[in-house]
C-alpha cells in the first residue's frame, strides 16, 4: 500500500512538477526580484536617486500637486517616503486608470515622468498577475500554480524515502544526474518551510479574490461592501456640495499620537473637493511581521476622527501572512535572507526540471522520441531565458533615450521580445545537427549572454547616469550600488555556469545507464 | 542587552549546529572518509547540533522578540544549513574549522551581549 502510495506520488510530483515548473520559476524569480523591488525603481529610475527627506508634509507638498494634477480626482493617494523609497509618490484615478507621479520632497518639486515601470511597476505585478489583467486571469493562474506547489511539496515529502539521510547528500563528483538530484533535494528539504508558507501565504493573500463567487452569492450587488467590513473602512457617499479640507498634517499628527510610536505609510483622501470628504491615514508597518496599519480616518472637512480601524480576527491572521510574505518591515538581514531563500528556490525548480529532462534522455534518444529536446528547451527558455530577458530589460533601461514617447512599454516589450528570443534560441539548437543531443548547449549559450549583459547592464549605469560602482559606495546610495553588486555577482556565477556547462561533456554515464535499466 | 550581538550569535550557533548534524550522518562520514561513529557518539553529535540550534533559536527571539526571530531562525537554519552542505565537498577543512570556530564564539556573543 505504501510503495502504492509513493509510486502515485512520484507520477504526481514527475508530471506536475513538468507542466508547472516554468510558471513556478516565472513566480519565484520575479517574487525574488521584488524583495528589493523598491532598489530596482532607484536602479531604473535616476532621477528618484534623492537623499532621505528630514520631515514630510501632505499640505506642503503633495496638496499643490494633487490639486494642479487631479483637481476632480475622486480619490487621492499619497505613498509617503521611507528608508527604501526616498520619493513621495502621488496617485489619482483619473475615471479610467490609476495615474502616479513622484515628487522630490527636499525640494518640493514633481519628477519627470519615470520612463520606466521599474520594479515596483514590473517585477512585482509580474510575481502576482502575470501581468494578465482581464478578469482577474492573472490571479487565478497564480493560484492555480501555487496549489500546483503545495502539491508538489507534499508530493516531493512521500517519495522521499531516506530524507533525513539525503539531508546532508551533495555529490558535485558524480554524474550529472545524481549532483542535480542532490541539489534538487538540499535545495527542497532545507528550504521546506519557507517554501510552504510562502506559497500559502501567497494564497491566503488574494483570499478576496478568490472568494469572489461566494462573496457575490453572499452580498450580491453590494460586493464591494465586503472589503469595507473586513478593513474597518469609512467610506461616505459626496454630499455633491464644494468643501475644504483641513489640513491633513494636523490629522496625521493626530493619528501618530493615537498609534503612540510609527511613521505613515499612506494617506488616501477620498472626495477632497467635497464637503464629505474623509482622510484615511496608515501607519507604516515597520516594526512587526503583520501588514497592519491600524488606519485612522478622518472627517477631511473638520480633522474630526471618524474611525479606528478594528480589524477582526481572521482579517489579523491573513494580515500576519501578508506580512510575512511581503516583508513590510525594516529588518535588512530577513530581507537578504528572504532574497537568498528565493534564489535557493528557484534553483530547486529548476533542477527539478534539468532532472526529467536527464532521465529521459537517454531513454528516449535510443527510442528515437525527441519530447525531452522539447521539455529542455522550454526549461532553459523558462529559466535561463527570463534571467537572459530581465537582464536586457535592464539594459535597455540605460539605451533608451529619456523623454521617448512610451519608453516604459517599450522596455516591457524588449523584455518579452528577448524571452521569446530565449525560446525560439534553445529550439533551433535542438534541430541543428550534430550537436542536437546536447542538451547543455543552449543553457551555455544562454548563460554566457546572461554573464555579459549583467556586466554591460553594470556599465550602462555608470556611463549613463555617472553613479558608478566606486561613488555610490562612497556617497552611501547603498540601493543603486548594492542593485550593481548583485548584477556582478550575478554575471560571475553566470560565467561559472557556462563554464562548467563546457566542461563536463553529456556522455551517458554508467550511472545513468544502470539508473536507466533499474528503471526498465 | 545588544540584539547585534544576539543576532550574530545566533546565526553562528546555527552554523555550529547544521555542521554537528551534518557530521552525525553516517553516509556523509562515509563519503568524507571519516571514521564510523559508535551509537553513543552519534547521539551526541545529534544532541549538541539541536542544542545548539535551540539556542540559536533563543538567541534569535531574544534579538528579535517572538514574530521576527522564528521567522528569522527557520530562514537563517535553512540558508546556512545549505551553503554549509553545498561547501562540504569542495572544503571539509575550511567547514569543520568554521564550525569550530562558530562553535567557540557564539557563546562568547551571547554572553557579551547579555552583558552590554
């Protein structure tokens, strides 16, 4: 019954783990990007290089703006600086999209437009959506690939037979296959519980979203009531009669007592034009693991408060893991830690994937099947392909010329050109004689173009922008330096990849023969 | 108290405790070409590798308080355990000196930061 049990979930695991890994490697690179998504906009975006404002103020600052801007804007937001984001952003919605601009708050003076989504704007939509915005598609292909991953784990768990013994198991001296299992394995089992709750955290996260049919039953055409209950939100329909608003300043000092100790995450006003208007303000959450922000809203027209947020006790557990999967807090060790865990686990996916193409291989290349040539070629579009296409985006970032019309699309395309670059790459390899059993070549070829545009990308910056390596160590702009310092590290273990790749020819092994007639 | 300090001794203790339970599988002595271990010896590596993961763990929460240092330990035990298996073939020497040497100033660490 047993050995029943692990032959299933080895099927399970084999099959899942092919049809899923690329999109799981796509969710993982990018949500692994995105831990210093805030870095790559300082990166991307020169002109936000700013020193850290002293004090912040919403009347004399982003009120101005925000009236020059949206003077009929239903909605204001106002994103206030922190240690990670020296800019104040400014949102409105315009009727048909959410529109920002970003404001030096040393100077009081608005930006140019950024030209670029950056990774705040790119990266990170990218981890959650796909960037597949028609009717929530993005969403639920996301939650389709994280159950996919908790099946995997728990699938991967019951076919490890010796998994205490395999713990402490990496062999780089033996076959390919076997230094692949071990990697694959030390990479998983380490890894095990951050790999859990971030994949159930990252569910639990859209948990409106994907509740949306039981919430349309329950509230029918009122669904919108449903997040105002959960968030403890104010919201009041316009009395449609003109209106000042107090000032916001004096709210958020307020609000700021009312906490005890917290800086501000957000300001929202909501119908600033109009005798209802309300002030929502958030506390920064830098200081605990739950993303929560213990809102204050105000009456906008006499600074009254109106509410404190009282979340109720399922909201505090979903917030606790929203918290721990999207890091809102100020703790630089978890942080790195956090990007080494996602690197780590893109490195189990896509060792998982090298390990269904290398056991077949020499199988299906003596059956004349060629269906591995293909998996191989996906995977190394998949894995090295979205590294080889990230990095040209980069790069593209410095070659574009500012103010271009649509600049900030035109890198988004260059980064979707590239990947299908990196697919049709490894596909043309697989059909090109002699060397079509070869499965390494394109992954080589790959990572030496990864290894370069990393360097150039590194380069770029410092030509472009003149903040190279050597002066933003020096003057402490630790977010651009530090984006250069992993490109280089980057580049280098790109390099040692592609050489190594050279190195080892594909022979089959006498291990892999045997392996292969166990297995027959 | 100096959470520096903890935090540092914590991620040394953990360091020391993966190495301990590294060095207790027999199948990893095996391939190192390391002595067999009597049962006796073996419980005892196990032993001092979870005692020092415990106090890892402590020292985290004390640097950290209860939310942030579990979360920091089951990442930093994990990553750590990691690099440590992934060096282990290419240097046993440079791994069992660190764990030595982990082993020796993570209490001085805690002991210090307790101190100031």
């Amino acid at each position: 019954m047993k050995s029943g049990l692990r032959h299933s979930m080895d099927y399970l695991h084999t099959w899942a783990g092919v049809l899923f890994s690329v999109l799981l490697f796509l969710v993982f690179f990018m949500g692994t990007l995105s831990v210093f998504d805030r870095e790559i906009d300082r990166w991307m975006m020169p002109d936000t290089r700013v020193p850290q404002p002293e004090a912040v103020s919403f009347d004399r600052i982003a009120l101005p703006h925000l009236r020059q801007l949206a003077p009929d804007s239903r909605q204001w937001l106002v994103q206030y600086p922190s240690p990670r984001d020296p800019v104040m952003r400014v949102g409105w919605n315009d009727g048909k999209e959410f529109k920002t601009r970003q404001v030096d708050v040393n100077t009081g003076r608005l930006l140019p437009e950024a030209g670029s989504k950056g990774g705040t704007g790119f990266f990170f939509p990218f981890h959650y959506s796909f960037h597949i915005k028609w009717n929530d598609v993005g969403y639920w292909l996301l939650a389709i690939v994280s159950i996919a991953m908790l099946i995997l784990l728990v699938s991967g768990v019951i076919i490890h037979k010796k998994i205490f013994a395999d713990f402490f198991t990496f062999r780089p001296g033996k076959s390919t296959q076997r230094a692949t299992l071990d990697v694959h394995n030390v990479s998983s089992v380490l890894l095990l519980p951050f790999h859990f709750i971030i994949t159930l955290s990252g569910l639990i996260i859209f948990v409106f979203i994907y509740m949306k049919p039981g919430i349309s039953l329950m509230y029918g055409s009122e669904a919108g009531k449903v997040s105002q209950e959960a968030f403890g939100q104010v919201i009041r329909a316009p009395a449609k009669q003109a209106g000042e608003l107090a000032s916001v300043d004096a709210m958020v000092a307020q609000a700021q007592a009312l906490w005890g100790s917290g800086g501000v995450r957000r300001v929202s006003v909501r119908n600033p034009q109009d005798r209802n208007a309300t002030v929502e303000i958030q506390r920064r959450p830098h200081d605990q693991v739950a993303y929560e922000t213990h809102t204050v809203t105000f009456d906008g027209a006499t600074g009254a408060v109106l509410h404190r947020q009282n979340v109720s006790a399922a909201m505090t557990v979903q917030r606790f893991f929203s918290g721990l999967h999207m890091i809102p807090f100020d703790h630089w060790w978890l942080r790195w830690m956090y990007f080494a865990m996602g690197l780590v686990s893109c490195v189990m996916i896509g060792t998982g994937l090298l390990l269904w193409v290398e056991k077949r291989r020499v199988r299906q290349e003596k059956e004349g099947r060629i269906s591995y040539r293909i998996v191989n070629a996906v995977a190394a579009a998949g894995c090295m392909g979205t590294l080889v296409a990230t990095l040209s985006m980069l790069v593209a970032n410095k070659l574009l010329p500012a103010g271009l019309p649509g600049r900030a699309a035109l890198e988004q395309w260059i980064f979707f050109a590239v990947w299908l670059g990196a697919l049709i790459h490894p596909l043309a390899r697989t059909w090109q004689p002699p060397h079509c059993t070869d499965t390494r070549i394109a992954w080589r070829e790959q990572a030496w173009a990864g290894a370069l545009l990393a360097v150039l990308a590194v380069a770029m910056n410092a030509v472009v922008t003149g903040d190279h390596l050597l002066r933003t160590l020096d003057r402490g702009t630790l977010a651009v330096a530090g984006t250069d310092l992993v490109l280089l590290v980057a580049a280098a273990f790109a390099a040692i990849t592609a050489r190594r790749l050279s190195a080892r020819p594909a022979a089959i092994s006498p291990e892999a023969t045997s392996m292969m007639k166990a297995a027959a | 108290m100096n959470a520096m300090q903890f935090a540092a001794g914590s991620a040394l203790a953990a360091w020391a405790g993966m190495a301990a339970l590294c060095f207790q599988s027999s199948s990893q002595r095996h391939r190192m070409g390391l002595r067999e271990q009597t049962r006796g010896q073996q419980q005892r590596f196990i032993a001092a590798g979870s005692a020092l993961l415990a106090i890892s763990l402590a020292a985290a929460i004390a640097a950290d308080g209860v939310s942030f240092g579990i979360v920091l330990w089951l990442c930093q035990a994990g990553i750590l355990g990691a690099a440590l298996i992934c060096w282990l073939p290419y240097s046993m020497t440079g791994v069992v000196t660190s764990a030595r040497c982990a082993a020796a100033t993570a209490p001085l660490l805690l002991a210090a930061g307790n101190w100031w």
